[in-house]
C-alpha cells in the first residue's frame, strides 16, 4: 500500500482553558468522518485528551511517556490505542508525563526524542494531531520538533489574544534552532459568543492584527455545553450530539483545514 502524506500538526497555546484539549478530540474525529484516518498524540500530562476519547489512563497501559523515555523502551507499535471509532487511534498520556521534563534535561538529542519515536508511523496516517501541555516545556519543545505545522486555539478573550505574541516567538524560536519548516497554518477562534463585546473585539482584533489576520480561520468554534459534555462522556461530540453546534463547528473545522491542504 502506498503510503501516505502525513500531517503532523500540534495544537498549542501556551494559555491553558482556550479549547486546545477539545479542538484536538473533536477535530480528529471531524477529519476521520472525512474518510481521513487519524492519530493524536497526548503530550499533556493531564491526560485530558486520552479522556475525552474515551480511554481510562492506567499504570499497565504503555503511554508516550515509555514511548519517549528510557530510550524509548516501548516501540510506538506497542504504544499504539484503537479508539472506539474507525480510523482513529491514540498514544495516550499518563501522569508520570510531568516528571519528564526533569528526566530529560540531561538527555542526549532530549529535543528529538518524540520525532525520532514516531518516525515509523509517518505515511502511514493521513494526520497525526498532538496535544501539548498549556507551558513552554521541552514536551512542547519535542511537539514543535516533530510537528511541520501549529493550530493556535484562540479563546475570544483579551488574556488569550494577549499570549498569541509569547507563543509566536517560541515557534520562531523552535523554527530558528530545531525545526526550519515548522509553520503556523491557522488560528482558530475557541469558545465564542457574539452575544458579548469582548468576544466581538477580540474577534476584530483577530481579523485586523497584521500579525494574525491571515492567519485566523473562517470557522469559528462557538461557546457550546454539548462539547464539555462530550469530553465528559468520553465520546467527541462529532459523535455524541451530531446535530449540535459544537459538532457542526467542529464538521465546518475539519471541512476548512481540508480545503486549506489543497489551496
């Protein structure tokens, strides 16, 4: 079988509660309603987006912590989770995650140990979409690394929209030092409501900021109970509610980065 061109993209801010967990979970199961077949890769410690796929960590499940440490003392065969959904598999998190970073300051190449680990599935997924934790951390670091491009969840709030400019610089700092080709391909508006003037002024400053305006998606995630309620249930909500707006945003989401690969 001929293999495929993967898309390694990371879902980052360095602001945590901006809908990167759920932007991951979502988008995923979104892409492989579009006969895409998918791998995410839990890199935040919490584990949230193992979760939210409806898999329990446990200490006898092998995660990306044996995947990346210990001179990866699990293969990412042996990593590797089936969701309960066609065409979408996991490498989940486990809370020992947060001790990595001080287990691999030492390390030899500590910068490439995610990239080196999942060589030997690229061409083999139509995308690979990894969680990172909501810090600059050498885990976000291996993400970046790894990654060809970066989503930017953007929660329509001065707080958030005030972190874009820290999380651009670390990206041009990674591009500069580890990974040339590392791109930001879209910055997606999380967690909107029109119905308020700050979610409207941030939305403007998206759309008119010189740094940012080319960049924001068409698509627009909407303030939605159903998705928290999903994450909840273990199920994305593409397949827990389909008629609600969270799934039809995060359809509309998949449909656009789809569209994008082809322009």
């Amino acid at each position: 079988m001929a293999k495929k061109k993967t898309r390694a993209i990371a879902v980052a801010n360095e602001k945590g509660g901006v809908g990167k967990t759920v932007t991951v979970i979502n988008l995923a199961a979104a892409l492989t309603l579009a006969n895409q077949s998918v791998l995410v890769v839990d890199m935040d410690p919490q584990a949230n987006a193992t979760r939210g796929l409806g898999i329990v960590p446990d200490d006898d499940l092998p995660s990306v912590y044996d995947l990346i440490m210990n001179n990866g003392r699990k293969s990412v065969a042996e990593t590797l989770v089936a969701t309960p959904w066609d065409g979408l598999d996991l490498i989940p998190s486990h809370v020992d995650l947060s001790g990595a970073e001080v287990e691999l300051v030492e390390a030899e190449g500590r910068e490439n140990r995610l990239k080196d680990a999942l060589a030997p599935v690229v061409g083999h997924y139509d995308y690979i979409l990894m969680d990172t934790p909501p810090s600059l951390s050498l885990l976000t670091v291996n993400v970046f690394s790894f990654a060809s491009e970066v989503l930017v969840p953007c929660q329509t709030h001065p707080y958030a929209f005030g972190a874009l400019a820290e999380l651009f610089d670390t990206i041009d700092a990674v591009r500069e030092e580890i990974n040339p080709g590392l791109i930001v391909s879209g910055i997606i508006p999380t967690l909107v409501d029109l119905r308020t003037r700050v979610a409207n002024a941030v939305m403007d400053q998206l759309k008119t900021d010189e740094r940012y305006r080319d960049l924001v998606f068409e698509t627009a995630i909407r303030n939605n109970t159903t998705i928290a309620e999903s994450a909840e249930a273990g199920k994305p909500v593409v397949f827990y509610r389909r008629s609600s707006y969270g799934a039809i945003d995060y359809n509309a989401l998949a449909d656009e980065v789809l569209r994008r690969a082809k322009a």
